[in-house]
C-alpha cells in the first residue's frame, strides 16, 4: 500500500550561479545510463604487488622536515575469525551482515548517527545524538544504552572512544568528557588547550595517555597533566581530521596532509607515508588490524599495507559521498557512502552493492563497523529495486506549474550546469500545470531536492526523500512551499 502523502515544510537555501538553462524532459524525468549497475565480475586473487603499487604517485610526495616512516609491520598470528559487519543508515538504523544475512537491529538510534565500532571488549558500540549504545553481543538482536550525555554534563557529543562499560571518553563541543559508569567528569577546552577550536577526535592508547585532536592540534593527557604537541617538525601548518588507535595500541592523527603516528612520549610523533598524490587532502582514516591503513584523499580511497600502497580513483568505484570506512582483519576496506556500499580489496578485487540492490542498506550508509576478518562469505550483487517519487510545489498556496525539479542523493552547491548534473544517480524534469513532479524507478534510497524558480537553483536543506520508499510504488512526499 502506497503510504499516504505528508505535508514537508523543507528549509531551502539558495545559491546563484552563471550556468546555462538545463534541458530536461516535462513532467517525467528518467533515469540516466548510470542507475542500473551491471553485476561486478567476480573478484580476482588478491595480490600484493599490484600495478599501483608500482607507480610513483602511489608512493605520496609528503615535503616534511622528518623524515616520513613505513607503516608499521604487524607480526603474523593466527588469522583472525570471521566476524560480522555492520551498516549504519540514516534514518533507518544500525544493521548487522552475518552468515549472509542482513538484520535490522533493535533498539538503537536511527537518525543522527555518529560513530561506531567494534571496540577492544568485542561488543558494538554506537554514538548517537547523545547516547551511547552496546549491542552486547555481536550477534544479539537489539542495543543496550550505555550512557546518556547532555547539554551541562558533557555539551554536544560528536566523538568517543570506548575502553569498558564503565571507562568512556568523549569529545564535543564542550571539551573533554569521562564516564565512569555512573558519572561524567568534564573538562573544558580551555582546560585541554583547545581553545575556542572544535574537538576533532579521541582515543585512548594502552598505557591510558588521552589523545585528542583539534582543529590545528594535537593535545595529550599524561598522569592526569594536559600538553598540546609540538608538531612543526612534522609541517608547519596542520589541519587536523582525527585520531584514532590501532590494534597494536599506538594512536596515530589524522590531518589533511599527513598521517601521524603519536606516541610514546608526547615529542614522538613522526609522519607515516601514505602516498595517493603529490598534493594530497586527507579525511576518513581507518587502521586495520592487519597493518592496513586506509584514508580517503578527495574522491580516492588510499589503502597502504607494510608491503603495497594501491590507489582507488575516483572512477574505479563507487565514490560519490563517501560517508565512512573500514578495514577488516584480511585486509579488504568497507566503503560507505550515499549511494551504496563499495568493498575494496585485497589488491584488486571489488564487491559494490548500489543503493536499492539492498534493500536493508537503502539510503544513506554513515558509518561501517566490522569484526575480525569480516563476513567469510559475501552476498551477491542483486537487481536494482526501484520505486517512485511525487510531489507538489506551491506558491502562496497556488500550484507552480512549469518549475525546473532535479532529484539526487546530495545536490552540490558547487556545480557549472546544475546541483544534479554530476551525480551518478539523477533525476530531472519540470512541474505540470498543477504544481506537480514526478520520477519513476527511481532506485530505493535517500535523495535531496533542487529546483530552480526566479533563474535560481534552490537545495533542500537535507537528503532524506526517499527513505520510506518500497518497491513498485509511488511515495508521495507532500507539497513543498516556494514561499518559505
């Protein structure tokens, strides 16, 4: 049954751009080439010393007063277990891939999720608005809340780190905050040497030294004393993206243009070499259990192993919105992003589930989570399910008949023709006489919205149309008003 239409009073911002006028079909618009992704071949054997790996730019070319180390070479054990993974979707919630399986869990955050991980006590956890959540085990079927922050106990909550139910750190706007299992303990940014800066990242190494990153800097808390880190020997100027610990306990940062590795002492950080371009932006680190290091660099996915640097263009996968990462412990990263999930690696191999071949993962995936080596056994790649979307634009109340309407996951801001031109996944086309749009299989997922009225483009404040679509209907998402 086709769910019956709401009203949307959609916050709009505007922004004017010399562009052309776009030429789109009327009413109806239909989807691009690119919506209906083949099957992907199956995966080739991995291998170490891929193409990549050979080329200059997949080295990097870091300028630095240190010199830059090799990531670090992790002792061979017993290989890891297979584990499951898990998916955050916005709007829809946290759901776990075991044994082939995708499964809903209950009982956790749906919107506003920030992070989530597999931490060092084998349980899940998740951050949300501002509650901490455990799935207390991995293959139970709902959370348990943890922890519940607030505006006079921790200010905004926007990164944790988690050692045991009753030892969490957060960062926030607020500062620094502890959990001690019935309390939090807070410390403002002043405290930590932060300043006014936002808190970009936390983690705890082995020893108990809180690591945290701001926005140009790198603070550490040693026997109960706050330091900031000289990193100039590093570069002089850094712009910090996270921290976060790796499984043999050392605590490496994240800035635009370098990889750092923090530690012991609060003066010995030095510059791990990452490669993926002579001028590289860095954002999204991920450090696996294996050695594995993977960082987006723009629209590229940089995975470095103790043996191999290789290099995912932009072209090569799924790139578009890249929301998180992952690395599991047999070396493959876990991709997520607007508009699917994309798994890479080891060397060449590739598995791409686009948004609507899932329907579970239909949407906008924020976050990915995986334990051990991660799901021994991948589903296939199954047919695009698809849907439809109609609206109304309004006027003073009145139809606005003849609006130019674009539909894609995350309408740019930035763009030469129009917010959609770009996306892979898009949709255009033009009111009728009654107000009225309309676009047909249209991939299950989350979209934002764009019109043009008065010669300008105007973007929803949001990409969230879409998430209570359902195979072979037409989802109807209430009227939009031009006057707001």
């Amino acid at each position: 049954m086709t769910p019956a239409p709401r009203s949307l009073a959609l916050l709009f911002g505007s922004f004017a751009v010399a562009c052309g006028e776009t030429t789109s079909p009327p009413i109806v618009a239909r989807a691009t080439p690119e919506e209906t992704r083949p099957t992907p071949p199956a995966a080739p054997e991995a291998r170490p010393d891929t193409k990549d790996a050979a080329r200059p730019e997949a080295k990097g070319d870091l300028t630095m007063d240190a010199p830059s180390s090799e990531p670090p070479a992790v002792a061979p054990g017993p290989p890891a277990a297979p584990g499951p993974a898990f998916f955050a979707v916005d709007k829809k919630g946290v759901v776990r891939l075991d044994q082939g399986e995708f499964v809903p869990l209950k009982h956790g955050p749906k919107e506003l999720i920030k992070n989530l991980h597999v931490a060092a006590d084998g349980a899940l956890w998740v951050l949300g608005y501002e509650t901490i959540y455990k799935l207390p085990r991995l293959d139970a079927d709902g959370f348990k809340e943890v922890a519940r922050g607030g505006f006079q106990d921790t200010g905004s909550i926007d990164e944790f780190f988690v050692i045991a139910d009753n030892d969490v750190w957060v960062a926030g706007f607020g500062g620094v905050s502890h959990w001690d299992g019935k309390f939090w303990t807070r410390e403002e940014k002043a405290a930590i040497g932060a300043g006014d800066d936002t808190l970009d990242g936390i983690a705890v190494d082995r020893e108990g030294k809180v690591w945290v990153a701001s926005s140009n800097h790198v603070h550490v808390k040693d026997n109960g004393a706050w330091s900031t880190l000289d990193l100039g020997k590093v570069k002089d100027t850094l712009f910090m993206e996270g921290v976060e610990r790796a499984a043999d306990g050392t605590v490496h940062a994240l800035a635009s243009a370098a990889l750092i590795r923090l530690g012991p002492g609060a003066a010995d950080a030095a510059p791990v070499r990452l490669g993926g371009g002579s001028i590289p932006s860095y954002s999204d680190l991920s450090l696996g259990p294996d050695g594995t290091i993977a960082v987006r660099n723009l629209f590229d996915v940089v995975i470095t192993t103790p043996t191999a640097t290789k290099v995912w263009r932009k072209k090569d996968y799924m790139s578009e919105g890249v929301r998180s990462l992952a690395v599991d412990a047999s070396g493959r990263v876990w991709v997520g992003g607007e508009i699917g999930v994309t798994i890479l690696g080891p060397g060449d191999a590739k598995v791409e589930w686009p948004s609507g071949s899932v329907p579970e993962l239909s949407g906008e995936v924020v976050g990915v989570a995986v334990a051990g080596a991660g799901p021994a056994a991948l589903p296939a790649t199954g047919p695009v399910k698809t849907g439809g979307l109609k609206g109304t634009l309004l006027r003073g109340g009145q139809p606005a008949a003849g609006i130019e309407v674009e539909l894609c996951p995350s309408p740019s801001m930035l763009f030469s023709k129009s917010p959609c031109a770009d996306s892979s996944v898009n949709f255009a086309g033009k009111t009728d006489d009654k107000g009225q749009w309309k676009f047909d299989a249209v991939p299950l997922g989350a979209y934002g919205f764009a019109l043009k009225a008065e010669g300008k483009w105007k973007i929803t404040m949001g990409s969230d149309l879409g998430v209570e679509m359902r195979e072979g209907q037409m989802f109807d998402v209430g009227s939009i008003s031009l006057d707001k």
